[in-house]
C-alpha cells in the first residue's frame, strides 16, 4: 500500500535532495513493519514472563467484565492529561448509562509540582462536585474508580505503585508509591466521604466502556496525547501472576506500549526525534509513544522545519530580509503544534492557504513560497502517515498474538488523533492490509469517546460486587 504524499514541483535539486532523504527516514517499509510487528511479539511474550520489561505488560486485576446488565451510582475519575475530570455515573440497565461530569484544570505547577499538592487538588476537585451536586448520595462511603493514565505496577485492583510520569507529568514525591493511597490520604485528610475501590488505565477504562456496548471487545486504545493499549488476555499466559488465584479465565492487561523498544531494536529513529527525545523531560523513555502521540507530533515536524530552514532550503526569500522576530515562535520548543499537523494535512487549497494562514497567524512566517508550503505539508506527511503506521503495527500485533485474525475482533479507540486527525484511521487500515491480509476488514475499530471514565465506574462497581 503507498500513502499518497504531495507533490512538491518547482523545488530545486538541492531541496528534491533533501526531501528524498528526509522521506526516506521517514518512511516505514512493508518489511520493516512486519519486524517491527514480529518485535513487538516477542516483548509481549517478554512481559507476560517477567517484570520490568520496557513493554510492561501490566495485569489490570480487573474481575471480568460487565454485561450490560449492572445497575447502580458510582463515581469516577480521570487524571492525564490537561484536564481532570469528575463523573457521576449511573447504570441503569440495558447498556443504558446516565453520567454527570464536570471538568477541572489541571496547572502546570501542579503537573511538575509537589505530589501531595496534586493529589489534594484532585480530593478537593471531587469535594467540590459532590457539593454541587447536592447530598442526594451521601449517605456512607461513595465508591470511587480511578482512572489514572501512567504506568502503574498494579498488584490489585486498587492498588498499584507509579513506576514513572509520561506527557509533561513531574511531580515529586509520587514515584514508587501506592497512588491509590495518596489519593485515599487526601481524601481523608480533606473529610470527603469517598473510597477509591478500583484502579485503572485510561486504556483498561476505555476498554472495560466498550465492552458495556459491545460484549468481548478485545482492545482498548488511546491514540491522544499519549498512546498506548490494553487487551483481553488468558490468565495462564500472564505467567509472572505465578500460582495467584483470580476467579476468572480472562483478564484485562494494560500493555504500556509507549515503552515498546526503549532499547531501539527495530524502531528506526531520526536525527529530529532523537533531539525530541534528548530534550524531553524523560529522555530514552516512552519510545515508541514520542513516535505516534499527539504530544509529540508537532513537535517532530518543527525540528525537520529548523534543520530545513539552517539549511537555507526553507523560507529562503525571507531568511535574510527580516529579524529574529519571524522565527521566535518556531524557535521554541512545543512551539509547533500538532493541531497545525492536522490542519495543514486537511489544507486541500490549491495555494496552500490554510498553511499559510498557520504560518503567518500562529508561527509570524509572514512570507513563504507555494514550494515552502508543499515541503511543510510533505513534512506533516510523512510523521502522520508513520505515527498511523506505528500504531496499526501494534495492533496488529496483539490481533495476531490473541489468534484473532481470522475470526476477527472489535478495538475500542479513544483520543483526539483517532476522532480529528486527517486520514489516520485509514492509513492504520491500509497498513491492517499489509500486515493481516485479506482478514483485515474483520477488524472492526470503534471510537470510544471518553471511555475510560465510565469505565473506571465499571470497575469500582465490579470491586464493590466482589467486596460483597
Ligand atoms: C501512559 C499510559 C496511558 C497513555 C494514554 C501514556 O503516556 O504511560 O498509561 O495509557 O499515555 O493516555
């Protein structure tokens, strides 16, 4: 399958040149795809067997999952990204869900700043909306799932020690600790009369969400901020579980797959990912996520952007007539965002016009040629069509792993990539025929819009059940 890529004409040879390279780093061969996938096997297998794995492989100790059926009031949280979010959800039966929520968020202080001031935050966010929401529940304790989107090794379902921060989290004092008893210390230091029963991944909440609508999904995705996967596995093959008894022949594992070969064994990295990744906040970590997620995307194509523009291949007939000014914005780390990626790959004008605009109303670019604006799309291109390729290189390989190609499965995806970003859906199927072959339309993909608050609620009530 070729991805169609735009078609630069009046670029001279030594900008052809530098296009013809940069293309190729980008680009993901069907052989180097199919070793990627193969790869990606192999440290599923790995992770299963032991701890520590760079692709985690991270048991849920979710109790099954739901039917439909259930009923009841439960509350749930979502902490990881720019938002924390507070719901109240109720099942009513049927598959039929009622859920109150409000936003709250999340400041960069508090991001980088002291755990404990985090985790005071989110109890007074969650005392806030139960005044709000008037005393209608709160007779007794109310049960509480927390969605929390980091890697967390969890040795119960509400219980689990954060092993590091992703997406621009830092704050002190969190790691290596049991984040289910930060947040329950807060709670009860603050006198909110909460009990947080379960703990989940976004990825596990998203995937527990769907099942409630489509009974024996097999994966829930997060294609957003930050990426990752969780899936259905047999409790035999999770063979580090040892000899733990669990009352069900499933369950749920939270792959962490933004770690996938932290060891860059098979991922083919660029120079302009490298210098993302040097200057990140957790540089050699979350490999394979800097590749695909929305954190980083913008920020790929701004350093192939500056190395074009030092290059005097970029912007050319500005580069010397105005001051520092036009670059301040490109000049600055983040200072591209992904949302751009995504606007100038939907930019169908003739002339480019949306990306123009981007230039000139976002970045102070004031003049750029026709050629300038094609290479700038190419560039979006290219990490676009190999972040979609990545991650369809994932699923595939858990659809392969779980014997599911030729009887097919359902994956539930959540995340502003999978819902806005141009074409991504379609480039993940063009590269399911690739790697799957003539199953690949039994693969169906869903959007599953903000699941996994929901699908924290689903697993405070499946612990409330067991705790009965
Ligand atoms: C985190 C995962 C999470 C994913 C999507 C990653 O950075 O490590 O736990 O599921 O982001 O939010």
């Amino acid at each position: 399958m070729s991805f169609h890529l735009i078609d630069i004409k009046d670029a001279n040879e030594l900008q052809r040149a530098a296009i013809l390279d940069i293309t190729r780093q980008f680009e993901l061969t069907t052989k180097k795809i199919h070793d990627i996938k193969q790869h990606f096997i192999n440290e599923m297998h790995k992770g299963l067997e032991k701890h520590g794995n760079s692709l985690a492989m991270i048991p849920s100790y979710v109790p099954g999952t739901p039917t439909g059926k259930e009923i009841g009031t439960f509350l749930a949280l979502d902490l990881g990204g720019t938002n924390l979010r507070v719901c109240q959800i109720t099942f009513l039966g049927g598959s039929e869900i009622k859920i109150k929520q409000q936003k709250y968020k999340v400041l960069e202080s508090l991001k980088t700043g002291e755990a404990r001031a985090l985790f005071d935050f989110i109890a007074e966010s969650i005392d806030r909306f139960l005044t709000d929401l008037g005393d209608e529940h709160n007779d007794g304790k109310l049960d509480l799932g927390f969605t929390f989107s980091f890697p967390v090794e969890q040795t119960a379902i509400n219980k689990g020690t954060l092993l590091h921060w992703t997406k621009g989290f830092a704050a002190t004092g969190a790691v290596g600790k049991d984040v289910v008893e930060l947040l329950q210390d807060s709670l009860n230091r603050k006198n909110v009369p909460v009990r947080v029963a379960a703990l989940v991944n976004d990825t596990v909440g998203t995937l527990l969400a769907y099942t409630y609508i489509i009974p024996n999904a097999l994966m829930g995705v997060i294609l957003g901020t930050g990426t990752n996967g969780a899936y259905v596995e047999k409790v035999k093959a999770i063979k580090k579980l040892g000899n733990f008894h669990f009352n069900s022949e499933d369950m749920i594992v939270n792959m962490e797959w933004g770690g996938f070969d932290n060891e860059r064994k098979v991922l083919p990295i660029t120079l302009f990912d490298n210098k993302l990744d040097r200057e990140s906040i957790n540089p050699r970590a979350q490999i394979f996520e800097k590749l695909i997620s929305g954190m980083y995307l913008g920020e790929i194509a701004r350093n192939v952007i500056i190395h074009l523009i030092d290059s005097d291949l970029l912007f050319k007939e500005i580069h010397f007539q105005f001051s520092n000014i036009t670059y301040q914005r490109i000049n600055q780390q983040w200072g591209f965002e992904t949302a751009y990626l995504s606007r100038i790959e939907a930019d169908l004008t003739p002339n480019l016009d949306n990306t123009n605009s981007i230039l000139k109303n976002d970045l102070n670019v004031y003049e750029s040629s026709l050629t300038d604006r094609q290479i700038i799309k190419r560039i979006c291109q290219l990490i676009g069509i190999r972040a979609a390729r990545l991650a369809a290189t994932g699923l595939a390989a858990v659809i392969t792993h779980r014997k599911a190609v030729e009887s097919g499965c359902s994956i539930g995806i959540d995340g502003t990539l999978f819902e806005f970003y141009p074409h991504f859906e379609q480039r993940i199927r063009g590269t399911f025929d690739e790697l799957i072959g003539s199953n690949a339309d039994k693969i169906a993909l869903g959007l599953a819009r903000d699941g996994s608050g929901v699908g924290a609620a689903i697993a405070a009530m499946m612990a409330a059940k067991n705790r009965e």
